[in-house]
C-alpha cells in the first residue's frame, strides 16, 4: 500500500484506483467520479492509501487488464441510461411534497440531469447534449401536462439540491413563459435547452459554496456567463440564440446588468425569460439580498423590481400564470 495525497486525487475526474483507510478499509472504488464533495471527504483522513503500484510486470499486467475492464464498466455506467431505465430507488434525494408532478417523476427527472451533468464534467459533450435534447422533451411532454391553469409557482418547483434543482426549475418556468407567449415549438426546444444550459459556465469555476449569495463576488459573476457562451458555442457547438442567453440572462432592461451592459430589446427574448425565470427561483432558493418565503412574496418582489430589470412583456406573462394568493412557506414543502 502506498499514502496517497489529496492534492494528487484533484489532477483525475475518474478516480483510477481504490481508495482505502490505513486500516484497510475501503473508501472509494476505481471508476468513482472525483466530485468537489468526495475531495472535502477525503481531506477528513489523515492517511489515504491505494494498492502499490510497484509490483512486478505480471502484477502490472494483471491491473492493467483489471483496470480496463473497471473503465469499460465505468463508460458503461456513465453512457447506458435512459429517463425510462432509471429507477427511482437508485437515487436519493428532497421532493416537493406540494408539487403539482409525481414523487416519480421529481426524483427520476433530478437524478437523469445529474447522470447529464457527470457527462459533461466528464467531457462527454456529445452525449450530453443528446441526453439534455432527451430531457427537453421530457419536460415538454410530462412535465408540461401537468401544470394546470394559473398553478401555484411552489407548485412547479424542484426543491433540494441547488445544482440540479436551479437549472430544471428555470427552464420549466421559462418554457411555461414561452408557452404562455405562443413562441413556436422550435423556439420553444430552444429556450429550455438555452435555460437547462444557462449556468453552464459554473462548471469550469470554483463555485461551490451553496450558501453564498449570488451577488457577493462580482468578478466569479460575470466570468460564468462570458465562460458559458464560450461552451454553449465552441464546446457544444449549439446555435447563437441559445449561447447568447448563458451570456445575458444578468442582462437588465435599464442596462444596469452585466456582462455587457445591454438594455431592452438590444438583449434577446430567450434571454429576457431566463432572467425573470433565473430571478425568481434565486428569490425562493434566498440566494438573493431580498429575504421572501414564499411565492406571494416572491412575485410582490418581482413587480417591485418592475422594468428596471425585467421586460414589462415577460414579467406581467410569468406574473399572469401563477396564483398570486400562494403563501406556502418554501421551507415547509421539502420532504
């Protein structure tokens, strides 16, 4: 057995050995993805060890051939799953307990983007875009169905996991905005997928403190959406109109916004949704400066804001579709 250091598990995504404790018991198996969470936990441990590598050719050979059936597992695991094939069961996570979709459907939708974002992490663009194309139908054809008239906004909210909830609750409330504004079905694949993407940017930052507030740092800030146009465009090789919206949905409509200062109608309509859809949800997820608990208070906030910041045309349709009289707490929904 040989001490492995954390500083050297940062330089892999997969890790490529078990992990053990100096009392040998396992911690982590090769083909586990290297996620920000798992390298705080293993900084918990005085000593880390993996298998010594220094053995002879026989033994090197024997891991050679071990550990390229562990990566043609791991490819497996990471490329052989569908929404259908998932199982419920698999994957634990917070539901909304008040939500107007199946306990089901919260968990098999949160635990199919997850499965999306490993590939991404995992530079498997090709197949993630493909899966995130999956998943845009979804929400179209399931999601979508089951959100009726003038629904309570708590109602159409993923709670738990900000990482996996934020981005599905903006696109499903700006997709439920489009709906309302007649965009064609071309446009509307478009918008949800720009909307699934639009912090796509915080990927490649070190961005992981859940707890901060959004508008702390103002240079990590403007970096995630010039970084996540460069993605959505060189990376994802995705059209303009869906790009434009990771670069300008803090784009505000007096132009007080960033990266570039836009106003009205210089900043696109995908982008002018996701920026009142990206608002609201950080307003229910208090990662804003203004404190509210639940919906009510969110929208009031909202028209308080008005036009400075958003589109009079997309604020008054998102304000529109939802029951102004919910004052379900947020906090009380999580089960």
């Amino acid at each position: 057995m040989r001490v492995v250091e954390t500083s050297e598990l940062s330089n892999y995504k997969v890790l490529p050995f078990d992990l053990f404790t100096e009392n040998k018991t396992k911690i982590l198996e090769a083909g586990e993805i290297l996620t920000p969470g798992k390298l705080i936990m293993l900084k918990n441990y005085v000593h880390i060890y993996a298998e010594d590598l220094s053995s002879t050719e026989e033994d090197e050979n024997e891991t050679s051939s071990a550990n390229q059936e562990k990566s043609t597992h791991t490819k497996q695991r990471l490329f052989n799953f569908s929404y259908e094939s998932l199982d419920p069961d698999d994957f634990e996570t917070v539901i909304n307990r008040e939500s107007c979709f199946k306990l089901e459907t919260q968990i098999k939708i949160k635990y199919f983007y997850k499965k999306i974002l490993d590939l991404i992490l995992q530079e498997h663009y090709d197949d993630a875009i493909i899966k995130m194309q999956s998943l845009v139908n979804i929400i179209q054809n399931e999601i979508f169905k089951s959100v009726l008239k003038h629904e309570k906004g708590s109602s159409v909210r993923f709670l738990g996991e900000y990482q996996l909830c934020h981005p599905l609750n903006v696109a499903i409330i700006s997709g439920l905005i489009g709906k309302k504004m007649e965009l064609p079905q071309r446009s509307m694949d478009e918008l949800i997928l720009a909307a699934l993407l639009h912090d796509i940017g915080k990927t490649k930052m070190e961005l992981h403190d859940e707890s901060a507030i959004l508008s702390t740092n103002e240079m990590e800030l403007t970096a995630h959406t010039t970084i996540g146009y460069k993605i959505i465009k060189e990376t994802f090789y995705l059209p303009e109109s869906i790009a434009k919206v990771a670069l300008e949905h803090h784009e505000n409509n007096d132009g007080s916004g960033y990266p570039k200062g836009l106003s009205n109608d210089y900043i696109s309509e995908f982008s002018q949704i996701v920026n009142v859809a990206n608002y609201y949800d950080n307003l229910a997820n208090n990662r804003t400066l203004v404190s509210v608990t639940n919906n009510r208070e969110a929208l009031r906030e909202m028209l308080e804001i008005g036009t400075s910041r958003f589109s009079a045309k997309v604020l008054y349709t998102f304000i529109h579709m939802f029951n102004y009289d919910d004052i379900q707490e947020f906090n009380n929904m999580m089960f």
